[in-house]
C-alpha cells in the first residue's frame, strides 16, 4: 500500500495527493485533516482526528450504505492501473490520474427520508434493497450538507415539538394547563411523518441538498468550506395547497430561523419544495416551489458564473469538475469553432465559449443525421451518460472522412461552374462567399471537426467507444486525463483527446530524410 505521509493542519481543508501512473510505492499524498461532522452550527474550525494515515475511508456507515464501494486507497482506485494500461495499449504513455479532495467532496446529494417520526432514517438504500441507511456524519458529504441534514432531523422530528414548547412555554409559563395544551398541539400538529413506500402515507419522500461556494465577498480560499446549502424538501402531496402543506410550510420556517439568514449561523442558502405523489422510483414530481432564501443559485465553475436550478443537473463534486474543465480548455484552440453534445445545463460549452473566445455559430437542432450537427466545427466535445454515445453518432464519426471528402469534391465542381466577378472593386453579397484569410466562410461550413474530446463517466462503454472511434481508422487517440470524481468508489472521469487521421509513421520520416541528403549532393 503507498505510504501517506501527513502534513501539518493548515487553515484550509484540502486533500491533495500526487499518484504517478503505474507507480506501485513512493507515492507522497498531503493529507490536510477533513473536517469534523459539524453540529448545525457549522463549526468548520473545530480541530480533528484524521480518518487514517493510508488515505482510507474509515466510515462507520461502509458495511451498510451503498455510497461508497472501497475503503482503502481513496487516492487511487484500482481502475486507475487498468486505464494506464488501457491508454498506454492505444499509444497513450503519458497518462494522467487527478486525485482530487477525498473527504467532504460531494457538493450535490439526494437522500431518501424513512423511518419513524421519532427515529427517522436519511440517507441512501442498501445494495439492490429499498431500506434507507441512515448516513449522519457522511465522511463524503461537504460538511453544510452533514449540518443541513442533521438541522432536518431534529427540525422535523424532534425539534420542531421541542422548539414550539419551549418558545409557546416561556411565554405562557403561567398557565400549566395552556403550556400541556402547546405540548399536545406540538407532537400531533406539527409532527413530520417519513415516507411509507408500501402505503404511500407520510409527508417527508427525499431531499435534496446542493452546495454553493460562489461568495466573492470572502477569499478564494474560505469559499468552499462555508458553502450554503440549498434545501430541497420532497414533499409527498400534489401541490402547496394539500392537507400537509401546514407541515410543510413549519419545517421551512424552522429550517431558516435556524440556519438561514435569520440565524447567527447561517449555512442555508434556500428552501425549496417538489410535489411528487407518484409510486414509482422517480424521486421528483413536476411541480416546485421556491419557499425562502434566495431564489438564484450561483456557482463558478470553470471560469464562469452560472446559475441552476434545483431540477438542474449538477455534478456532485464541484471541484473535480473545476479541474477537468481547466484541463480541457487547453485543447481547444482560441476563437474555435465548437459543437458541444449532450450538454445539460450547456456548462461546458459556455465555459469554452468564455475561456477560448470561440466562434459564434448558428443553433443546431438536434433532429435528422448526426454529422449535420457537426458541419462547420473545428472542435466536438461530447459529454455521454454511463451508457456512452449513441450508435448513430458513433457511425458518423467513423465515416467523418469519407463525407468530408464528398463535400469537397462536391464544393469543387459547383464552384468551377461559378462565373467569378471581373470587377474586385464590387462585393457581391453571394451566398456566404465573403473570403476571410485564406479560408472563406463557405468552405468553413463545409468543413467537420479534427479534434474530437470525449468526457466519459463510464468506463466500460467509453472503451468500446474509443476502440470503435479507433479501429475506423478516422482517428487517433492524442491525451488522456483521469479525475477522481468520486472517490471511495471504483469510478473514474476521463477526458479524452482524439485527433482526425493517424499518426505519421517512423518509415516515411526516415524516408524524407534520405531524400533530403540525396538532393544536397
């Protein structure tokens, strides 16, 4: 196992560990300590143990959350060695591995609530069941969320009775049968029931919690560890106006008096609500409810500022997510022209757009063939589910070549039968034929990427698609980058690099060469 070797604590909470590819010992990982399951207070500052000294999970939840499927070399997970030697296969020698923070990483999580009232459960289901393990303290969680979710319990559970007695009490101490009378109303009135899936009953289904560090009025540095957390509560009934709505809009309340603005310790960035009655395994309903807190949620990521919703799709851990949008700016040339598949909130096309100055283009509606989504790029990015990209896509990436060539030769002949204007002094506005440099705009939108770069979070299928991409002969594997988006797990993102056509021989440059010395004789 590679040693850890431990620093000293700093201010910050940060996790950063250098893995060379293929190196079985000497790896030296910084572990700065994560940080300490906070209280709903929130007091990140509290010093800490370290979990271990071997970069393992040491979680009391392993044996029974799904969460996370390793304990030990959260650094560096076994796939990493397989991809080095995958990449390496396919003329890759210089591959990547990004480790990325380990602890208090996930900035994004959704958690079923069960149980009881009086002993609710919130957290994930075990493996292939639909009983919920309660994951209080999550070793992966950001430490806002570990806080929100523990304000949530006794919020909804507990504290709500207690907080409504003891404030009601305090005012009405001299009435004993007033303040019994408060104590009743609190446990039957304001009592939050947990989701009962073989009855449908209860109040509470899931929540959502989602991270936001975009504080420009604190350093760079103080930004993540006091992220606020935006709350989103699955509330079981068709709208704002069902029966529980009351219950609903008390567990807001109390979330927001305790952690929002209101609060000495404010950690909540907003309430949300989802209305979802359905019985299938879907977790939200159509219809959402802004309860309190701000409404916009903003995120840098990137280089850019951008803004999602709670029905946004997010990545969990924000800060991988950062490094490998870095990282993949570098391949994209300045003023490109790029076409950005399976998109989602449109992240990654907009942090291109921004960091490389990239070309305005005309939208492509995604309908009909494939490549003509790609006519007129000089760059694709695509970013697939786990399943990996589309048959008909792959097909038309084997084939770019050939069709490029048809519209050429196609161009070509048309332009020869063009009669060209005598009189240069005259532009005639014909049909996209302005000439730029040395190329005009009318071969440009003929024109199909040469760089290709493909954002994979499954593994397996990205393998079968890069061994497809390759065996056509229409391109070539350039860079290959590996982040450790979630660690404790045998999963890796890779960025990949492709190129159009293949790589020169060593045959035909020792050939230039012996022709050079020819001629100089």
């Amino acid at each position: 196992m590679p040693p850890c070797l431990l620093s000293t604590r700093p201010p910050s909470l940060l996790v950063s560990c250098s893995a060379s590819p293929g190196a079985a010992v000497g790896v030296a990982v910084a572990v700065r300590s994560p940080p300490q399951p906070p209280s709903p207070s929130l007091s990140l500052d509290s010093t800490t143990a370290l979990p271990s000294l071997s970069c393992s999970l040491q979680c009391s939840h392993f044996q029974s959350c799904s969460g996370c499927t390793h304990e030990f070399n959260l650094h560096r997970p076994v796939i990493v060695d397989e991809a080095t030697d995958f990449f390496k296969n396919h003329g890759v020698s210089d591959f990547t591995f990004d480790t990325c923070r380990l602890y208090g990483w996930r900035c994004r999580a959704k958690l079923a609530v069960r149980g009881i009232s009086m002993s609710p459960l919130i957290g994930l289901y075990q493996e292939g069941t639909h009983n919920v393990a309660d994951i209080p303290d999550c070793k992966a969680h950001h430490p806002g969320i570990n806080a929100a979710v523990e304000l949530l319990r006794q919020g909804s559970f507990f504290s709500l009775f207690r907080f409504f007695s003891t404030n009601m009490f305090c005012l009405d101490y001299y009435s004993d049968s007033k303040s019994s009378f408060l104590l009743i109303f609190g446990i039957k009135e304001l009592n939050i029931e947990p989701y009962d899936e073989d009855q449908g009953t209860g109040d509470l289904r899931y929540v959502q919690m989602a991270v936001t560090t975009h504080n420009t009025s604190l350093r760079a540095a103080e930004r993540y560890r006091n992220g606020k957390v935006q709350i989103t509560l699955v509330w079981n009934s068709r709208n704002e106006k069902s029966s529980n709505s009351d219950k609903l809009d008390a567990l807001a309340k109390f979330l927001w008096r305790n952690g929002g603005s209101w609060s000495k310790n404010h950690h909540i960035h907003s309430v949300w609500a989802n209305f979802q009655t359905s019985t299938t395994n879907v977790i939200f309903g159509n219809r959402w409810r802004h309860l309190l807190g701000e409404s916009d949620f903003w995120e840098h990521v990137g280089g850019i500022d951008i803004s999602l919703t709670p029905s946004s799709f997010g990545q969990a851990n924000t800060r991988a997510f950062d490094v490998l949008l870095r990282k993949l700016q570098k391949y994209v040339p300045h003023g490109a022209s790029v076409t950005d598949l399976y998109a989602g909130a449109g992240v990654i096309g907009l942090s291109l757009a921004a960091s490389r100055n990239c070309r305005q283009e005309p939208l492509v509606k995604c309908s009909g063939e494939p490549l003509s989504w790609l006519v007129g790029s000089d760059v694709l990015v695509v970013d697939p589910p786990r399943k990996g990209l589309d048959k008909s896509l792959v097909d038309a990436l084997q084939t770019i070549s050939s069709v490029e060539r048809k519209a050429k030769f196609s161009s070509e002949s048309s332009s020869v039968k063009e009669k060209e204007e005598k009189r240069p002094w005259i532009l005639r506005a014909r049909e996209a034929s302005v000439q730029i440099g040395s190329k005009t705009d009318s071969e440009d939108s003929r024109s199909f990427p040469r760089t290709l770069i493909y954002i994979s979070c499954g593994w397996e299928s990205f393998k079968e698609d890069c061994k497809s991409l390759l065996s056509s002969k229409a391109w070539r594997l350039e860079k290959a980058h590996g982040f450790n988006f979630f660690p404790g797990t045998q999963s890796i993102e890779v960025l990949a690099v492709f190129k159009r056509g293949q790589a020169v021989g060593l045959k035909k440059k020792k050939s230039g060469k012996k022709k050079k010395k020819k001629s100089s004789l």
